[in-house]
C-alpha cells in the first residue's frame, strides 16, 4: 500500500505541474498581447 501511495502522489503532483504550467503560459501570452 506504501507504494500505491507514492505513486499516486507522484501522479498527482505530475498533473498539478503540467496544469500550472499551462496556467502560467496562457497568462504569460495573454498579457504580452494585452
């Protein structure tokens, strides 16, 4: 079980990551066109 956890949290800290960087590159685009 110790290892399922591990790996989920490694999966979810992944997304989080990729979401966040999406974020901060649609904001970045968005104000260098505003």
């Amino acid at each position: 079980m110790e290892n399922d956890k591990k790996n989920i949290w490694k999966i979810v800290i992944q997304t989080l990551v990729t979401i966040l960087t999406a974020i901060g590159t649609t904001l970045g685009i968005t104000s260098c066109i505003g």
